[in-house]
C-alpha cells in the first residue's frame, strides 16, 4: 500500500503519467497494470489522478512459464552441450543461446552473434574451406545442413562440433530463417577413437602369437614395430640384459626399425627401476631423472614406459621402453597389455636360446659325424 501511495504523491508531484505493476492478493491474487494520469488545471495543479487498472494475470503467468522454459531449455542445452541459435534473414537478425558462446569458448553474450564469415574464423583452418562450401551449397539448394568440424577456441583448445541447420522460406521459396543446432562432441568422438583403438590393440595382440615364427631378430623387430604404433609413440626400445648391460636388440624410431643397435650399462638407465620392480615403471621428465643415459638425449625423451619379461624362474630377461618427446598416458588396460606383450617376449627369448642351443647340438653332431667317418676311413 504504502509504494502504492508513493507512485500516487510522485506521478502528482512529477506532473507526468506513471505506468507500473501491483499484485492484489484478496479474494484471490490479481496482476494489474495500472496507469495513472494527473489531471491538471488551467495553472498547471494537479488537481486529480486518473486511475486505469488492467487485469494481466493471465500473462504474467504466461511470461512466467515461458521464462521457466527458457530456464529449462538453457539448463539442458548446458548439460547436453546443444546450443542453437536463430537467423532472421529478412531483419539481418542473429541470436545466440547461452550455450553457443561456451562452446565456441565464451561467457555467455559477451559479443554479439556473429554472421557465418566471421564464425569460420573460429573453425578449424584445416575444417574451414569446406564448412563454407557446404553452408552455402545448403542455403542456395534450399535443403537442411549437417556437418561435423573443429573449432579452435581463444584459448587455443581445439573442439570437435556437429552442427545441423533448417532454413525457412515463404510460399515463393525465398529463405525467411534458418534455424540451427550446434554440439559438442568432442568427449563423444575421443571416446570412439579410444575404444578403436583399444579393439585394435586387442587385434594385435591375438595375432602377437603369428609374429613369433622364423629368425628371433625378425621377431623382435616385428614386435617392437607393433608397439610403437599400436602406443603412439616415437621410439621402443627392446633391450635383453646381459650381465649387466642393456643389449638392443630392436630399435623402433619415428616408422624405422633397426637390430643389434649397441648396449649401454643398465644401473644409468630408467629400466634399472623396471628390473627392481619386476613390473611396469613409468616417468616423465626422464632425462633429468637419468642424465647419463645417452639414448634419452638422442630420442629428446620426455616420458617413459618400461616393462619386465620375466623367465619361468621369475627373472627379468629383457626390458621395452616406450619413449616420446610429450607426455604420454598409458591406462590400465595398456599397461595389461604392455605385460602380455612381456611375458610374450619372454618366450621369445627362451625360443631363441633353445634354436641356438639346437644349433649348437647340431654343430656338434655333425662334427663328431664327421670325426667317426675320418676315423673309419683311416682304420
């Protein structure tokens, strides 16, 4: 009551008409829009105020339910990553959700919409030759858009976005509005990628037994050349110990693979740690934990993965490194497989000294063959 009053002295004192809003709660809550408009003598006095109400509940409740839509629309294009955005061609009219600016990198209307040449300075520039091409064969043919690109936001962050888009056009087929969704599917698609690569790790590693067949160094090189790129990473290093040395035996480096590729001590080594453990050891800053590995300078090594093969009498036979210049994230199910790989190569390796001890017999038996024969010739 009393604000009510105070609009009556003010529009009374002010000479001027007064527009605002009051709730009467009794018998039943009422929105009214009143109006009041002083009636003035011939000296210019207020002398009366005209009072006009209009009923508007009904709208309020109206514009109360559609900001509560509104509320809801933003809160699940926020949880979904959707936004959508709106443009009246005729008026040159643009509009953003709340949601278009986060995606795109922004708080929330902190510019203005921007028309589709300066969007595409946000796209990728490997992406944004063709987002233009096919945004503009959509409008001019008339038919709904969808694509997927990348955005580079301000920051730099690189985001992976599907975007769909409807246009409008009056009874003479010219565009009226055009309608549009944009979303986030960044998590979505790194999510794919992962589990392919997963399932072709999982490939790999059934068809691991295929590669132990023929020479041991084939193998080797087979192997190592299956971890570098089945891992992403620049360099793997398979190394036997022998006394108290590394051996090299495969080298994989940025696609090439070289054996027998020289020794080193193994206590200068981040795979000095693997032996101790028995198990996986992984690091990053690798070159400044082991200054005196030589091999770390030379592959710029910043992170580190080494895993054991162990023998039947649980002895550590050989360590493979997995090194790159970046860090790099190996999840449990790598480091899984990274052990499968190990114990693989551990039978490998007893393959190996079983062919040479083979050999070896052999050798002898053609010698003492040999040796019987000279003999009998001579009795």
């Amino acid at each position: 009551i009393e604000r009510g009053m105070a609009q009556w002295r003010e529009c009374a004192a002010e000479k001027k008409p007064r527009h605002f809003e009051v709730i009467f709660r009794r018998p039943l809550p009422e929105a009214i829009e009143v109006t009041l408009v002083p009636i003035l003598n011939s000296e210019k006095v207020c002398t009366h105020l005209l009072w006009t109400g209009h009923i508007i509940t009904e709208r309020k409740r109206n514009e109360e339910e559609l900001r509560k839509r509104e509320r809801e629309l933003a809160e699940a294009q926020s949880i979904g990553h959707i936004g959508s955005w709106t443009w009246d061609i005729p008026e040159h009219k643009l509009v953003w959700s709340d949601e278009v600016y986060r995606i795109l990198g922004y708080e929330p209307q902190q510019f203005a919409p921007t028309p589709l040449p300066a969007f595409l300075a946000m796209v990728h520039p490997d992406d944004r030759d063709r987002v233009e091409r096919e945004a503009w064969k959509a409008f001019d043919a008339r038919v709904p858009h969808d694509i997927e690109h990348r955005i580079v936001r301000p920051d730099g962050t690189v985001r992976i976005v599907h975007t769909r888009s409807l246009l409008q056009v009056d009874s003479a087929g010219q565009p009226l509005r055009m309608l549009a969704t944009i979303h986030d599917v960044t998590e979505e698609r790194q999510a794919a990628a992962r589990e392919a690569r997963r399932l072709l790790r999982l490939k790999q590693l059934s068809e691991l037994s295929m590669m132990l067949a023929g020479d041991p160094a084939t193998v080797f090189e087979r192997i190592v050349r299956m971890i570098g790129e089945l891992f992403d990473v620049r360099f793997a290093r398979l190394s036997e110990i022998v006394d108290s040395n590394l051996m090299f035996s495969a080298v994989y480096s940025e696609g090439q693979v070289v054996s027998n590729a020289g020794s080193c001590s193994l206590e200068i080594t981040p795979c000095v740690k693997v032996v101790a453990a028995k198990d996986i050891y992984i690091c990053e800053r690798v070159q400044e934990l082991f200054p005196d590995a030589s091999f770390l300078r030379e592959h710029n090594a910043w992170s580190f993965c080494g895993f054991p093969s162990l023998d039947n009498q649980g002895k550590v036979v050989a360590v493979t490194c997995l090194l790159d210049d970046k860090p790099h994230e190996y999840s449990e199910e790598d480091q899984q497989i990274l052990r499968v790989i190990g114990q693989r190569i551990a039978t490998e390796l007893d393959r190996g000294k079983s062919i040479a001890e083979r050999a070896r017999m052999e050798e002898e038996l053609r010698e003492n063959k040999h040796r019987l024969e000279e003999a009998q010739r001579m009795s």
